[in-house]
C-alpha cells in the first residue's frame, strides 16, 4: 500500500475508533477501528520506524478527534497535548509486530501499557478518552470487577486481534482470542464481590442552568439554585448529594454563613448532607473542598480535592503559557489536598471524588479501601457546551462502580447527574440543565473486589514484561542502524 494512502487510513481508522466513546456510544467501533488498523496499516509496515509512524498516524487521528472537548477550555493546551498522547501511545504499538506469534498478546500488552503510562503523565496523567468508556454498555464492562478499566482495555485488544485475524482469513489463529474475549467476562460473574450492609434512601440534586459557562459565573446563583431545587422537593432521604462548587466562601469554610445555612438544611431533611465548597484564600487561591454534614452536629469532615485539572483548575509551567493564550478564567491557582478520599459521617464512612478525580480508579480505590462504603461524585460539566465530557464522566461512573462493588452518586449542576448500581447499571439519570433531585433505594456495602484488593499493577507489570520481550526480539530481528 502506498505511505501516503497507508497513513491516510491509519487516520481515519483512529478516528473511527475513538466513535466507540460516549457520547457517541458506538462500542463495536473499540476492537473493530483498532483490528482493521492491524490488519491493514501495521501489517504492511515493514522497518520498526515504519510502524512507529503508521501507530503515530492512528492515535493522532484518535485524538484529535478524542480530546477536542478540550479546546473549550483551551486550544493551546489541546495543541500540546495531542502529539504528547500521540506518542505515548504510537510507542508500544510499535513494537506489537515482533510479537510474532504471540501479538495476540502483545497487542493487549501495548493497548494497557500506553493507558497506564498516559494516566500518568504528563501533568499527573489524562486519562479521558479511554478505550474502556466506550465498552460500558458492551459486553465486557463486568470484567472491571477483576482488573479495572484496564482489564476493560485489554479485552479490546483481544476483539482487535479477532478482527484482524478474521480480516485475514486465518481462521485457526482467531479461536484463542475469541475464547478468551468470551470467557474472561463469564468468569468475571463468579470473581468474589461485595455484600451489603444495610439499605438508605439517597437522592443526588442537579441545581441545572446553561451549558457552556465558565468560572465567573455567580456562585450565589449557583447555591441559590441548590437551594430552591431541594426546598422544592417533596421526598426524604438518609443521605443527599450537591454538585460540585455549589458553595463559595470567602473565608475558611468552616466560619462561614454558607455553612452554617447547610447545616439547618441537614437538620431540615434529616439527612447527611455532601456539599462541595469553592474556598478562596488571601492568597489569590482556592481549595475545592467537599463536605459532610451531619443533621445533628453539623460539620464532621472535608476532603480537599487532590488531583487538580491542569489548565482548568492550575496552569501548568504558567509563565510559558501565558503569552500565547488567554488565562484570565484561571486567574486563581486550586491548593492541592491530600487523599485517600474518604468523609466520616452518622452514616458511616463515604467514598469521596471530587469531578475530574472520578476518571482516576486508583483514587476511588483509595477511598473504598480506607472504608468508604458508597461512593460521591460531586461535579460541575457547566464548562463545556456539548454532552462528551458529561458522558465520558457518567462512564468513568459506571467503571468505578462496577470496580468496587459499590453503589456511585453523581452529582452535577449542569451534566448527568445519576444514580448508578455495583452492576454498572445507570438507575436514575438527569437530562443536560435538567433542574431535578433524583432519589432512590441504595446499599451501604462492604467487601472488596479483585480489582479493589490488587489494582492494576499486575496487568501494568505483565504489559512490561510482554513488551519487554518484544523488544529484544526487535533488535535481534532488525540491525539498529536500520531503524
């Protein structure tokens, strides 16, 4: 096949891959876009530097296509960030064909290997716009009780390596994988998983408004609506959820009226109450700060928020930044806390991810081994004007639910707010800018799933040694100097 035309299609087929993610929710797409990529891009390459450039054109088409939502907070931070998402993961896929005939298994070893690395870096990690989001109303959305989302992940390696081979009529080559992309998930049926404790009634408040606004919208009007949304509900509930900067104070949190006001609408519902907090300091910064209030001692924990979103909550390398770009809706630098997210109240101890942190299973892990027996998701999604962050957010959701085995509540003032089970299974959801409280039946569970009891480093260390062992046969296979 010609380079150009051959580079062309690796494009559009990583593009075409990417369609599996929400919103678009085609998950097919996830193994279909990657096997025919293999079948006819990778293949074809002959050089290893070949290959590097055919997986380069692949996941520049993904990305581009993948991380355009973050052009709404900034295009110079998308410019950056996809050739660096690019190569992370054009890397590893450049090595699959060494893998002889064990790229069955390298290819699942490149897809978890690229993922694990890109949540990691740079800037703690963007791991947005990952395969897994877009499996979970396939198939293999269970298999996260084993492994994660990163088991999710090398599924689709798997049912890419299917398509390949049935592409490539070698019909006896496709029988392993196949088996095992239908049986690891059967299997994922009988892995040990939680039991639950007792039952609370819940609801989760979605304030609503506009798509599309930015920080300098009114915090005021933002509480107001919190307010006027639960003052109008007529339900009861044990616990009840606010979206994320549903407050604002000025002063340390723990002082200020905004709290003391929460404090009587506990008392009022009866209910503990987690609400999320913009705190500003004399600094020019501010802490995202999530509390639990109980209805008869009022304040009983915070968590601060840990895992801050570059270029959305700090500028990353700022002074660098700053002269090619308008920072002025971050014109406040967001204070780091410190995990595990966890919030102690009468009801025991709650699970706690602020927003973007719910993308990042390891910290909800941390949260559920510390104790926490329901999980929080206080979030905004008012930033963006379409439903792909929204979407993706409800996903990662639905992954951390089914990874834990526990119950996951999802509160945000403009997106999908949701309701969601440890089956994954989405019970109760809010429409964009609905002003709404969802309410419903939940379990307090204790227990711990594979994924919870080991994480990822298992997989992450198998990936390494598999693509270790390639590349070493890549450089008995090729002379160096013709790479």
């Amino acid at each position: 096949m010609n380079r150009l035309l051959r580079d062309g299609l690796a494009l559009v087929l990583g593009a075409l891959t990417m369609l599996s993610l929400p919103p678009w929710g085609l998950w097919p797409l996830g193994p279909i876009g990657l096997g025919l990529w293999l079948r006819f891009c990778n293949r074809g390459a002959q050089r290893w530097r070949d290959r590097l450039e055919v997986a380069a054109a692949f996941w520049l088409g993904a990305y581009l296509l993948g991380l355009f939502w973050m052009t709404e907070l900034t295009v110079p931070g998308w410019i950056a960030a996809v050739p660096v998402e690019t190569l992370i993961m054009a890397l590893p896929f450049s090595l699959v064909a060494a893998g002889g005939r064990w790229r069955a298994v390298a290819v699942p070893a490149a897809l978890v290997l690229g993922e694990a690395v890109r949540w990691s870096v740079p800037f703690g990690g963007v791991p947005m716009s990952n395969l897994a989001l877009g499996q979970v109303d396939g198939p293999w959305l269970g298999t996260a009780v084993l492994a994660g989302p990163l088991g999710v992940i090398a599924l689709v390696g798997i049912g890419a390596v299917v398509v390949e081979r049935i592409c490539a009529r070698e019909w006896c080559a496709v029988s392993w994988p196949a088996v095992a992309a239908i049986s690891i998930p059967i299997a994922a049926l009988a892995a040990p998983n939680t039991t639950a404790d007792t039952t609370i009634s819940a609801a989760v408040v979605q304030a609503g408004g506009e798509l599309g606004t930015n920080v300098d919208t009114p915090q005021r009007s933002v509480r107001l609506r919190h307010l006027d949304t639960t003052a109008a509900w007529q339900g009861t509930a044990d616990l009840m959820i606010w979206s994320e900067s549903s407050n604002s104070a000025d002063e340390p949190l723990e002082s200020s009226p905004q709290l003391a006001e929460l404090t009587d609408v506990a008392a009022a519902l009866d209910a503990v109450l987690v609400a999320n907090f913009y705190e500003r300091t004399d600094d020019q910064r501010f802490r995202n700060a999530t509390v639990a209030i109980d209805p008869r001692t009022g304040l009983a924990d915070r968590y601060d928020k840990a895992h801050l979103v570059p270029f959305g909550e700090y500028v990353p390398l700022r002074s660098v930044v700053e002269p090619f770009a308008d920072l002025s809706l971050i014109s406040r630098e967001a204070i780091a806390g410190a995990g595990p997210g966890v919030l102690s109240s009468s009801l025991g101890d709650i699970a706690v991810v602020t927003s973007y942190e719910v993308y990042f299973s390891s910290l909800v892990r941390d949260g559920v081994r510390e104790g926490g027996r329901i999980v929080a998701n206080p979030t905004l999604a008012s930033s963006y004007s379409t439903s792909v962050v929204p979407s993706q957010s409800l996903a990662s959701a639905r992954l951390r639910a089914v990874e834990t085995g526990r119950w996951v509540l999802q509160a945000s003032t403009t997106g999908y707010s949701a309701i969601v089970s440890p089956a994954g299974e989405v019970t109760h959801r809010s429409e964009l800018r609905e002003s709404v409280v969802l309410a419903g039946d939940v379990e307090l569970r204790s227990g711990s799933t594979p994924a919870t009891v080991l994480g990822s480093w298992p997989l992450v260390v198998a990936a390494a040694l598999v693509l270790a062992w390639c590349l070493a046969r890549l450089r008995g296979q090729e002379n160096l100097a013709e790479w």
